[in-house]
C-alpha cells in the first residue's frame, strides 16, 4: 500500500511513525504547509502531486476541518484512491455526498479513530451489525470535556485551568469551543448513529448542549448529592422513531460512566440480541488516533471498506421528558425542587429544553438520570 498522508500534526506524525516499520505499507507522500524533510517521504505543498501519482492508492486525511479537507477527500476517491479519515466534523458533515460517492466508485472508506480514538468502536459496531439490530449508541465521547469534568469533580480544579491542562496535553481541537460546545461529540455521534443504524440521520434536529457554563458552584451541588456530571451522547431507534442529542448528564455513584478518568472514553451499545456493551479508552491523542488509522488501512488490504450501506434519511424525534438540573433563568412554576439556588425541574421535553437553553445560552443544564 502507497500512502499520500496529508496534514503532519499529531495524527499524521503519529500515522507516519506507525506505518514507518511495517513492510505492507509506506507513506510515500507528506501533505504539509510548513517546511519540514523526512528520510523516506516526499514532501509537498500541492495535494495534486498526490492525487496525480498513479502509484498512491490510499489518502490517508489528517488535517482535520472541513475545507479544504472535503476537497480532498472527494477528489481522491474521485480519482479511485482509498481514503481513512480522522475527521469526524467532514464525515458527519458530508455523510450524504461521501458515502454515495465512495459506493459508486467502488473504492474504499473507513474512518474508524474519528469516533473513540483508539478505541475500535465503528469496527465493532460493523461486527455487531452482522448479526442483530442495534438498539442505542452513546456515551462519553470526548475526553477533553470529560478529562475538565473529572479534574473538577476529583481535584477541584477551575474550568480554567483543566481546560488549559487539556490543551497541554494535545487533547483538545485546535479550536477548544468544538470540544465544550459539545460540537465534537455532536459530529461523533452522528457518525456513530448513522452507521450503528444504517441510515442518515436530519441533523438539523439533532441538538447539542456542552460544559462551557458549568462552574464550581455546580459540581459542588453535585458531589453534595452523589452525582457525577459528564458530557453524554444519546442516538436511539424505537419503532421506526430516532432520538438523538448531546448534553450534560448526572450519574450516581456506582454508574460505570461516573467512574470515567481523564481523558477517556465509555461508549456503549445496546443490540437487540447481546444486550449493552460498553468500550472504555483513550478517546484522544496522537498514538491511540494513529492507531485506528493504521488498522483501517490494514483492512483495505483485506477489501474491507464502510461499515455499512448508504441508508434512508431520517426525521430525528426527541419527544422523550426528562428532569434537568437548571442554573440561570429556569421558570419558577415550572420547577419541582431546589437545589441550594439551581432549579430541578419538572419532567420536560428532551427537544424543548434544548430549544429554552438556545434562548437563555448563559444557564447550565444536566439531565437527571431517570
Ligand atoms: N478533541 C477530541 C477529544 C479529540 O477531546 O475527544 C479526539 O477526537
């Protein structure tokens, strides 16, 4: 396998370092703006010098983003190149355009590190397909929020500063908003959904509602009651029905998703036959990411290529009530507890308090568990 690697930041540089030894593949080509010169690889600033070399027969796209990474990613399998992508903002974005695409090409797509890191989620969620109906995807899907949450709740630190610590260690995007908006894990469980489904969810209505208010005063009422707050993604198929959002949670001590350090991740299926299976790990950084993206690669050469069909659109319904935990402008007619100054409230519309939150963006919202 000739490699045309594009992007040398931390994926990239970890995907050249694992390929490097293995006989069964070679990066022949480095996309890179910045002056840099390797052994063994040439460099370029022109990613048609890539797509124009007969010999490269898989993109690998690790810039990240959605222009020009789109651009690239279409040409290449345009041309008939086998493309792994870490980018889950381009596959969930572009999911009606690539996967139609990449079918009618017959070329290859995997994009297995987009979701979970180096965890082997969308690959087993394929497996899991093979045999039964998969229920539910969801889960901790972003170890920048979830290390912030962890290191406030276990070490008492600011938003702050653990935000600050995961941008040091290389977990957060290059824009850190992505990560605490909710924004990344958004674009993984789309990704996730559509494939644990086979189908294309409208993403239009399906919100997000991330970390970026939460303060002290919150994880203290928090731990005063036994919960842990995490950042939670939740795609479920009911009888032809699909739900699916991105929001804070409260767990109980004991939950497995409460015990969650650092910057991993807990994602969990439940298929109609095996019942839930949870995957933990490192769900960021450069080896764990580059990992995936070598096993995709390692399965092209076995022929393997999406997980699943192109499937159906669907309207994405979140009808579901559930209690939320409020801090910042919740009606007080509308509220069944107080929490020493946060409203707990009454049982509510999963897509109606994510449309009040869009018009009072200062509060902090968690949902309570059921
Ligand atoms: N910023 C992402 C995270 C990187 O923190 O999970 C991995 O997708």
């Amino acid at each position: 396998m000739r490699i045309g690697l594009l992007g040398f930041g931390t994926v990239g540089q970890g995907v050249y370092e694992l390929t490097g030894p293995r006989p069964d593949m070679q990066v022949v080509w480095v996309l890179c703006r910045r002056p840099l010169s390797l052994p063994d690889a040439k460099v370029t600033h022109d990613f048609n010098d890539i797509l124009l070399d007969p010999t490269v027969d898989t993109v690998v796209e690790a810039i990240g983003g959605l222009h020009p990474a789109r651009e690239y990613v279409l040409a290449a399998i345009r041309a008939g190149k086998n493309v792994v992508t870490a980018n889950k903002a381009l596959v969930a974005t572009f999911y009606d355009e690539l996967l139609p695409l990449t079918l009618e090409k017959g070329t290859l797509l995997r994009c297995t590190a987009s979701v979970g890191g180096g965890i082997g989620w969308l690959s087993e969620l394929e497996r899991v397909r093979r045999i039964e109906t998969v229920r539910s995807v969801g889960g901790i899907m972003n170890g920048t929020c979830n290390y912030i949450l962890d290191a406030m709740t276990r070490r008492g630190l600011s938003y702050e500063d653990a935000l600050a610590q995961t941008q040091a260690l290389g977990y957060a995007e290059a824009d850190p908003t992505t990560d605490v908006d909710g924004i990344d894990t958004w674009h993984k469980l789309i990704v996730s959904a559509n494939i644990a489904f086979g189908v294309s969810l409208d993403i239009s209505a399906i919100p997000a509602a991330g970390i970026r208010r939460i303060r002290g005063e919150d994880v203290a009422r928090f731990r005063a009651r036994g919960y842990t707050c995490k950042l939670i993604s939740r795609a479920q198929a009911e009888e032809g029905a699909y739900h699916a959002y991105v929001q804070p949670e409260l767990f109980p001590q004991g939950a497995p998703e409460a015990a969650v350090p650092e910057n991993y991740n807990l994602i969990t299926l439940v298929g109609s036959t095996s019942g839930r299976q949870s995957f933990l790990g490192q769900g960021a950084g450069r080896y764990p990411t580059a990992y995936n993206v070598v096993q995709d690669c390692v399965d092209f050469l076995s022929g393997r290529g999406f997980y699943c069909g192109y499937g159906p659109k669907v309207p994405v319904t979140n009808d579901r009530p559930m209690r939320y935990y409020v801090r910042g402008g919740w009606p007080r007619e509308r509220t069944r507890e107080n929490w020493d100054g946060a409203a707990v409230t009454e049982p509510v519309p999963v897509a109606q308090m994510h449309r009040w939150l869009k018009e009072n963006p200062e509060a902090f919202i968690a949902a309570l568990p059921e």
